[in-house]
C-alpha cells in the first residue's frame, strides 16, 4: 500500500471506499465495538456521548436518519431513546455487523446499503440527519451529499456530524509527538489516497475540507449553524485510536462536531 495525496472524484472514491469498509468491518468492530457499546452513541474517539452533548435535540417520536451508520451502534442508542432511526451505508459488511448486533440486542435498526450523495428518501421525510465519523470525509461531490441532506430533511430539521478536525489535517496521522509537528498546509485539499502498489487501484479515500468550507457548504445548502463543538481529550482517558491518543488531543483537537439547521 503507498499513500499519497491526489485527486479523486466521487466514483473512483466510492469503488475505493465501500469494499475498502467490507475488508475493514471484521477487525474494526472487534477493535472498536465494545467502546461504541451495542446501543451506545460516541461522537468520537474522545469518547463525548450523544447523553452528554445533546447535540441532536429531543429524539421521541423523531425520524432519523444515520447516513454512514456502519453496525448501527448511534442509530440503537436513538430508537432506545423513543426515535425512529434507520442506517445508511456504503458497505454491507457493516450492515452484516449491524444485524448481528440487532438480533444480539433486541433493538432493532432498519438499514440499507447506500451513499450519503444519493439518498433513497423522499423529500421531507426526516427531522433528523447525522452522522457520526459515517461518510462525510470519505464523499467527493460533499455538496451533493450536503444538498441531498437538506432535501430529506423536514423544515425545522437538523443535520448532525462529527468529522476528523480539519485542523489534523496539518499534522501526520500518528498519535505520538511526532503527530503534533505541522508538516502540511492546511489550506491543501487534495485528498488522502492509499494505492494498492499490486494492482495499481486505490484502496481508500479522505476528503478535507477546511472549516471555513464547512461554514459555506452549510450556509450554502439553507442550513444556519448552531453549533460547533470540539471535544476536550477527557482526564484518565488513554485509549489510543488511530492517530488520535491522549499526547495529541490534550493539545490540539480531533474532532469537529457541527450541528445545523434548515429555517
Ligand atoms: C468510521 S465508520 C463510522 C460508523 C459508525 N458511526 C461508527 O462509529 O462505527 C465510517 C462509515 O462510513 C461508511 N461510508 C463511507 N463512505 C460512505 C458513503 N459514501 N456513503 C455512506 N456511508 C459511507 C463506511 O462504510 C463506514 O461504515
């Protein structure tokens, strides 16, 4: 595998992506799984929760969608908390995963493979929308997938997500002091690319897009902002994932949570 920066569009971002997630579902959720909890919502690898933040506003008797939803963990929290939750997602080993973990809990996610930038609703069919690390930063069209949200979403919704801190981006992806030292522009947007040296393919994705872009792609699809949280690295947590670990979030944030939404 050699990684690299280069442009990508949405289709070659999706064929990398979706089985990229279906060899990657096995060993994420047994490294993963008993940290998001069964019916467990975590924001990110902070470990802020959905009970905590209340980022997405009372859930009774609310339709929400979880676009990226992988085994459905956020999705199980919200139909225990009286809303109705499906799952979205690009690869259906997760969804496997999902299922799994709805016959082992009882509390059941309605899911379907998809992708956030074709959305198989109907206009105005939810009141909530999120994603929590789900597909945001591996879509290429991002408008597309944020025009998408607004059209299923009801006058009064929200859209919800947590994304990678654009401001990681400067840094290398490694959760030691090395990943504290800048080492590329922020203001590059050329996307992470991981080529499979073998077969020449690319393997897997991640777009970046700066805050200020997240602001216009918002305020462009008719959303007003209401919140941006940043998750504070929390005392006694050690938990390293990925590039994420207490020496870097005790400096610098992760994790960008925004919450948005349409007049
Ligand atoms: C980091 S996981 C997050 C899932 C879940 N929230 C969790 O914390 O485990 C990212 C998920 O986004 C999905 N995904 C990637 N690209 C997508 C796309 N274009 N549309 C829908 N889902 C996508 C992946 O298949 C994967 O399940």
């Amino acid at each position: 595998m050699r990684a690299e920066r280069r442009a990508v569009g949405e289709i070659e971002s999706r064929r990398a992506n979706g089985p990229d997630w279906d060899r990657y579902a096995d060993d994420y959720q047994a490294t993963h799984g008993e940290f998001l909890g069964d019916v467990g919502f975590v924001w990110g690898p902070e470990g802020l929760t959905e009970s905590e933040a209340r980022v997405l506003g009372d859930l009774a008797g609310r339709d929400v969608l979880e676009v990226g939803s992988g085994a459905g963990q956020c999705s199980r929290w919200v139909r225990a908390a009286g809303g109705r939750s499906y799952g979205l997602d690009l690869s259906h080993r997760q969804l496997q995963h999902s299922q799994r973990i709805d016959h082992a809990t009882g509390v059941t996610v309605p899911s379907m493979v998809g992708t956030a930038t074709a959305l198989p609703f109907r206009d105005a069919s939810f009141d909530v929308v999120f994603s929590s690390f789900g597909a945001l930063q591996f879509v290429a069209d991002i408008e597309l997938a944020v025009a998408e949200t607004a059209r299923v979403l009801r006058r009064g919704g929200r859209f919800a997500f947590s994304i990678t801190h654009p401001t990681r981006w400067m840094f290398p992806d490694d959760p030691d002091e090395a990943g504290l030292v800048a080492s590329q522009s922020y203001w590059d947007r050329t996307p992470y690319v991981e080529v499979d040296e073998a077969s020449g393919q690319v393997s897997y994705v991640e777009h970046h897009r700066t805050l200020g872009d997240w602001v216009a792609l918002l305020a462009g699809a008719g959303f007003t902002i209401t919140r941006l949280l940043e998750p504070e690295w929390p005392d006694h947590h050690d938990r390293v994932w990925g590039g994420w670990s207490g020496v870097r979030g005790r400096v610098t944030p992760g994790t960008a949570i925004f919450a948005a939404d349409l007049p």
